[in-house]
C-alpha cells in the first residue's frame, strides 16, 4: 500500500530512462530500510534468541556449568523436575502467591482508584503519593520493609501487648509469604492505580447523572456503568500483575532469601541459586523450559477468558 | 448538577497514603539517629541529626562510584535505545505490508512473553564469553531486551503519523535516513519521552540483570551495591539506612519536580 506513493507521483516525460531511475530510488529506498532493521534483528537474535534456544538445548544434557564436557541425557531432567520437592514447591509457592497478588493488587488497586476520581481535594498530590512507589527500587523497599517486619513491629507488638506482632513473621516459615506478599502489593498497587485512574476518567459523567436519576445508588452504578467501560483495563491489569507476580524475584533476595528453609524460593529463584551456585545449570535449564511455558500459556488463557467475558458483558 | 467535597473519601484517600509514606519517614527518621536513639524509638521524629551517617555510608558503599555507574549505565542505555529503537520500529511501522518487516515485529513483541530466567543461565555465560560481563555489555543488553515493549510502543504511534509528510520530502530528493532523522524523529517527541522514562526506571531500578552480568564489584550499581554490602551492614541500621536513602534520592528529587510528567509518560506507554 505504501509503495503507491512512489507510482501515483507521475512523472512528465514517462521514458524508460526516468523508469529505471525511480526504481533505482525505491531500491535504495528498501535498502536503507533494510539496514534500519537488520542489524536490530541480528543482535536480537544473538543475546535474546540465541540464550533462549541453548537454554532448551541444555535442558536436554547433565551439564552443570562448570565442567568442560557433558552428555546427552534427552528428557531426564523434564522426569525429574516432577519429581524434585524443591521444584514441586517453588511452583506451589510461586501460584499461591501470583494468584492472591494478582487478586488482591487488583481490588486495591480499583478501590484506591475510584477514591482518586471521586471528588475529593487534593487529588494531584494523592496521586503522586500512590504511584511513589513505582519509581523506587524493589531491592531497597524489601530492605526496608524487612527492617519493618524484623523490628518495628515486633517492637509494636510487645509495646502494646498485641500477641501475633510480636513474632517476626519473616523468621516462621508459614507466614514468611504473606511478608513478601504485603509488600509485593504496597509497591505493584502504583501502576495499576494509574492505570485505572486513567480507564475511570474515559467513563462519562453523563452516565452518572442520568442513573443517578433513575434512583441508582452506588453499587450498581459501579457494576452497571463503571465496571464495564473500564472491563479492558481490568483485563490487562489482571494479566499484567498475574505476570509480574509469577516472575517475583527482588522482593525475595531482600526480605527472606527464600528461606526460611525453602518457604519462600520462587521459581526464578530456584532457578537462580540452582543454576549458578547450586551445579544443576542443565536441570534448571529444564526448569525454566517449564516456567517459560506456564507463563505462557496462562498468559494466553486469561486474555481469552477475560476478553470473552468483556463481550458477554 | 454540582458535587461538593467528598471528604470521607478524602481522608481516607490521606489514612492510605500514610502508608505509603511511613516507609520513607522510617528510612530518613532512622538514617538520621544514632543507634541509642534508634533503640530507644524507632518511630519517633530524629531530634539530633546525625549527618555522619551519611558520610560513613558514602565511605563504606563507594556511593559515588556506584552513583556514577548508574548514571553512565542509564545515561548510555536511555541515548541509544531512543535512536535505535524509534528508528527500527519506522522501518517496521512503514512496511508493515510486506512479510519480512511484519514478522520482524511480531518476532520483537513476542519476546514480552518470554521470561528472563530462561534466558539467564546461558546469557552469563555468553556475555563473559564475549567480555561483555561489563557496563558496557550491559547497556547492549538494556538496549537490545527493551525493544520488545519499545517497538510495539513506537510503532503504533509512527503507523498514526500520515505518510503525506513523508512523501513530499521524498519528492524534494531527501533519502530515507534524511526522512527518518529531520522529520519523523522529531515527531516522535512525545514518545520518546514516554519510552524514555519507562527505559529509565528500569535501567536505574534493575537489580536481576546487573547482579547476573556484571563481574567486578567496582562497576557495581546502586541496587547492586545495597544488595553486596547488605552483610557488611549487620546491624548498623543506621548505616544501612543512610545508604538506602542515598540509593533512592536521585530518583526521589527528580520526581518531586517531573511526577506529573513521569505518571503521564508511564500512563501513555501502558495504554498504548
């Protein structure tokens, strides 16, 4: 379609010579476009590609990163994986804290949104306080809420006679998630809120008016009007945190290490410390294969569902 | 139909961001005390200030080498991903017809869908291969990751540009470089910024991606070096929380004065 720019231009005199001029000037047109992408592609390819494929490739030996040789030992370390309580774990871990992340950052977030387009005063600074924390380090506020649940509130606890402060619940291996989880929300509650904020305010105000009209209260003005205008927000929110929170990492090195014990190792983590330091490069080749797909094919599935549930509405 | 003042709405919208705001009074209340202070409240406002904190921390961390690291490493990363992206994505946006420069794109934004770790474990071994285990093969990398969100960002922006523009420079004999560079990139002005604050949180903030790649402790970046000396801390927290707050202020003062442009650039790079 593009290209008719070039042909409709006519020329004045359409002699063969000016013909094979304009072709000239289309080829060196393609040219310089070519040498726009390509080099783009080729590295692509080369650290983004290239890394994914030998991961695949490895998952198929026993190598484990260190030694000079390696054998081939096709789907065995697939086998294990299933079989490996460390692996078996991390991915219970993993799904029970993406899900109630993706749930909980999403009602939140849509809560405190709904407070921000209300009429209230102050909004501009209510708004820069809640997206802060989108801009700082995950490392550094993992470290800092560390010190909250190590200190402060142990401190609080004992202070004030309050008995399940007292204990801090990085240290006991049933509750150690719920700390990451606490601030994994405090912090990924920044974009979604904005990014609601942003979906409420293509909502017409006529709409309002006219049910309020009709004796709507509330409640069902967010669940008649509100809720389906800003439907694709939701979906994409939904995918996005679910995403996010599958692949959690930072918050973990920070706060807990994965421990105690093996409590809190996420997938990446798992694959992270087995990889590097723990010689299991091939199996946790084998494991990220996994993690890859997983991620992928609950990605595809959630956008299928959420957008025919958009339509149905 | 006038509203008034929703104040219930209002304080609780204030009770919230209380909670986001009690982790930074914390940070600088506790970077400010000395320990005696600190054991006796952590909570309470600093009433000495204890500056010195701060200059033990710049000791200890060698805050203004990782300072500088950051900064190169986000400066170089922002430069080129904003000239070689944008012009990827035009070749791309503008041949969209044809099958190669289409798969190109959806080869490019498929990666979002691609988790880190699986590529992790050999890109280590590959970039200290390569010698690139270094800031400068880290920036390659910035550059090179971000064009998967970067691409599908400018390109749905450059296909909204007419190509009208284009063509009549096409006729004055300008090339296809002297098209991109004098007239498209240009007119790109608001998404680059979108793309490069999106592009600078992430190189500034990244802690995954330096910590795997980078090999030798002096090329450390902020984060990096909060996570290297946190055993070197211990409970010095006062010390520790000096050093937190330096890592974060750069970040903190630019957004005091950019935040609406900041939330705007990121609010566009989602919905786009």
């Amino acid at each position: 379609m593009k290209n008719s720019q070039i042909t409709i231009e006519k020329p004045p005199i359409s002699s063969a010579h000016s013909v094979s001029k304009r072709k000239k000037k289309v080829n060196s047109r393609m040219i310089a476009f070519y040498l726009m992408v390509l080099p783009a592609a080729l590295l692509f390819f080369v650290f983004h590609t290239f890394p994914a494929l030998q991961g695949i490739y490895y998952s198929f030996t026993n190598w484990n990163g260190i030694t000079l040789d390696y054998d081939f030992v096709g789907f065995k370390n697939y086998l294990n994986l299933f079989q490996d309580p460390a692996v078996i774990d991390s991915y219970v871990f993993t799904f029970k804290f993406a899900i109630l992340a993706a749930v909980f950052i999403n009602i939140i977030s849509l809560a405190i949104a709904l407070g921000l387009n209300a009429k209230i005063k102050g909004r501009n600074l209510f708004r820069a306080v809640y997206f802060l924390p989108n801009i700082l380090s995950v490392l550094i506020v993992g470290f800092i809420f560390n010190y909250v649940f190590t200190n402060i509130l142990p401190g609080l606890g004992e202070k004030y006679g309050i008995e399940f402060l007292t204990t801090n619940i990085l240290g006991n291996a049933n509750l150690a998630w719920i700390g990451i989880l606490i601030v994994f929300i405090w912090q990924a509650c920044a974009f979604n809120i904005i990014l609601y904020l942003s979906g409420l305010q293509t909502v017409p105000t006529e709409l309002y008016e006219a049910s309020s009209l009709d004796g709507a209260n509330n409640w069902n003005q967010f669940w008649k009007i509100t809720f389906p205008v800003i439907a694709p927000f939701f979906t994409i929110n939904m995918v996005l945190s679910m995403k996010n929170s599958l692949m959690v990492f930072d918050h973990i090195v920070a706060m807990t290490g994965g421990g105690p014990g093996y409590s809190t190792t996420s997938i990446s983590l798992l694959i992270y410390n087995g990889g590097f330091s723990g010689g299991e490069f091939a199996f946790q080749s084998a494991n990220a294969v996994i993690y890859f797909i997983v991620i992928m094919v609950i990605s595809v599935f959630q956008l299928k569902v959420l957008q025919k549930r958009e339509m149905d509405m | 139909m006038t509203k008034r003042t929703n104040w219930t709405v209002t304080i609780l919208m204030a009770l919230g961001s209380l909670l986001i705001l009690f982790p930074l009074y914390l940070t600088i209340s506790i970077a400010l005390k000395n320990p005696q202070e600190l054991a006796q409240s952590a909570l309470s406002l600093p009433l000495n200030f204890h500056w010195e904190n701060f200059t033990r921390a710049i000791e200890a961390t060698n805050f203004f080498n990782a300072l500088k690291n950051s900064s190169v490493i986000t400066f170089f990363t922002l430069v080129l991903t904003i000239l070689t992206n944008s012009m990827v994505a035009y070749a791309i946006a503008r041949n969209m017809h044809r099958k190669l420069f289409k798969t190109l794109y959806y080869y490019f934004v498929s990666a979002l869908f691609i988790p880190f770790p699986i590529i992790m474990l050999p890109i280590v071994k590959q970039t200290s291969a390569l010698g690139l285990n270094n800031p400068t093969g880290l920036i390659l990398l910035y550059v090179v990751y971000g064009m998967a969100m970067n691409i599908f960002i400018y390109v749905g922006y450059i296909r909204s540009i007419p190509v009208e523009l284009e063509e009549a420079a096409i006729v004055d004999g300008c090339s296809t470089w002297g098209v991109f560079w004098k007239i498209i990139f240009p007119l790109l002005t608001p998404i680059h910024a979108t793309v490069g604050i999106l592009t600078c949180l992430w190189a500034w903030n990244d802690f995954l991606l330096p910590l795997v790649i980078l090999n030798d402790t002096a090329d450390a970046t902020l984060p990096l070096v909060q996570y290297v000396f946190q055993t070197e801390f211990g409970t010095d927290y006062n010390l520790a929380f000096a050093s937190y707050l330096l890592a974060m202020a750069p970040m903190i003062i630019i957004y005091l004065f950019a935040q609406r442009w900041i939330i705007g650039g990121v609010v566009k790079g989602a919905i786009k």
